[in-house]
C-alpha cells in the first residue's frame, strides 16, 4: 500500500520544526549541562554554565532563540519507499518550510545566495537537505540549524592506513584544541571515519543527532569515545573557552567501510545547544 503526503504537510512540519529546534533546548543537552556544572571545577567555568542553563530556560518560557545564530537549516529525510508525496515538487516543500519558519519565527536569515558575491537572500534557504530511501510508509524529518561559529572550526583529512587509529584521534583532538574557544563551548563532537571524503563528512554531521549520553553499540568505538573525551576536557578550554574541565559534553563517532588506500577522518564541531528536532509524517 503507497501513503500518501502532502507537500503542504511537509511545508508546515519543516515551518514548526524550524522554530521549535531554535527555542527549545534538547532534554538530553540540558541534563549534560546539569551534570557538568556539578562536576566543573572552575568557579568562571560554573557561572558559564549556569548562565546557559538559565540562556535556555529563558528562550523556552520566552519562545526566543537560544542564539542569535539560527544558522543554516540543514535538513535530514528519512523517506518511507511507500510513500508518495503529492501536491508539487518535495525538495522545494523542504525549502518553503525553511523559508515560512524563519519568515514567521522571526529567526535571523543568515544564507547568503553566493559564496563570493555575498548577498543575503532573506529567507535563509536554500536548505542543506540529505535524504535517504528507507523502507515503510512515513517520512521522518529532522531540521538540524548549524550556526557557523561551530561548522568553522570543523576539520577534514585523509590520512592513510598506515597512519592508523593513533594519527585519527591526534587529528580529532588537535582539531578541537586549534578551535578553542570559537565554537561556544562545551561542544558536542561528531567524527566521522571512513567511506569517502564528502561520506565521512557527512557521518560526523549525523553523528550530532545522536542523543547526548547515548552509549555506541560497538563496544571498541564506546571506549574510544570515552577516550577522546577525556583527552578533550583535558584541553583546559572549558565553558566559553575561559577554562574548566568542561570543554566537551560528548563525543560521538560513527563508521563506515572504506577503500584500502585510505582513512578520511571528518571532525564536525557543535556549540553546546546542537540543535537538532524531529516530526514525522
């Protein structure tokens, strides 16, 4: 049986999406904030902390951005194979809900149309979108804003097999050292491993989506996620990059087989909020 969507749902979705991702802080970031003001150290370091708890729980009784950044809307579909969209063109519903939401949620427009000519388009699309063909008859869509403090710091390299897992986690640590303080930390961190270029990159952005506090299904990634942490928060950068333990709340690591000659490693850094929310239709 095909099921059937509208265009006008996904417009209204993506539209309420949009809105509810910049206002309201994830439960599971706000407990990882609770958590780190009780074991940071630093007296500067738990005011920071405290003020963003509170930052939060103002956009929420409020309904205002957590931050003034309301970044670029990158968009992930998960598309039902049975389900069949009707009422005009998918991608640019996806579009028009970014630009009604930003539009009607008085969030900041930050897309500029190119990359060299620099004029703002007033609506903050065109949207990232990354869709994937799943099966079963609903679509899953998640809006993910990206404020570029954080998608600045993010790094590529493709090492070699013989460099190894020693040169990966240097690579993931010296990343977010060179980044100190510019992406508004404590981060989220997702790192992508294997695949191609452009593939690893975009399994350290779906890394973010990953529920903060999550364990790894792979045992061996699990323990090398606790590692990299504790080497990150060793950093000393800490909350607003004025020093703590507190530099990172998590890091995520996903992976993906690759070709024999190579290892890229994709180090997609978040500020604090990592704002991420989902609907289904």
């Amino acid at each position: 049986m095909i099921r059937e969507v509208t265009t006008e749902q996904i417009i209204r979705l993506v539209a309420e999406l949009c809105q509810e991702s910049n206002r309201i802080l994830g439960p599971d970031i706000q407990r990882a904030l609770e958590k780190a003001l009780e074991r940071e150290e630093s007296p500067t370091g738990r005011a920071c902390l405290a003020g963003l708890i509170e930052n939060a729980a103002i956009a929420r009784t409020e309904q205002l951005p957590i931050c003034q950044d309301t970044g670029m809307a990158v968009i992930f579909v998960d598309y039902g194979q049975e389900v069949h969209v009707s009422g005009g063109d998918f991608t640019e519903a996806i579009h028009e809900g970014v630009r009604r939401g930003y539009r009607e949620g008085f969030l900041r427009k930050s897309v500029v149309g190119d990359p060299f000519q620099r004029v703002n388009t007033g609506d903050n699309t065109p949207a990232i979108l990354h869709t994937r063909i799943v099966p079963g008859d609903r679509l899953t869509i998640t809006v993910a804003p990206k404020g570029f403090g954080s998608e600045n710091m993010s790094r590529l390299v493709m090492l070699t097999p013989a460099q190894g897992l020693a040169a990966a986690k240097e690579f993931i640590v010296e990343a977010v050292s060179q980044a100190g303080a510019n992406p508004c930390p404590p981060l989220v961190i997702g790192v992508g491993i294997g695949g191609t270029m452009e593939y690893a990159a975009l399994l350290a952005k779906r890394a973010l989506l990953r529920e903060v506090g999550s364990v790894n299904p792979r045992s061996d990634l699990a323990l090398l996620e606790e590692e990299l942490l504790e080497r990150i928060n060793q950093l000393g950068i800490g909350p607003q990059g004025l020093g703590g333990r507190c530099t990172a709340l998590a890091v995520h690591l996903e992976t993906y087989p690759t070709h024999i000659a190579g290892l890229p490693v994709a180090v997609n850094i978040s500020c604090h909020v990592t704002r991420h929310r989902s609907g289904i239709l």
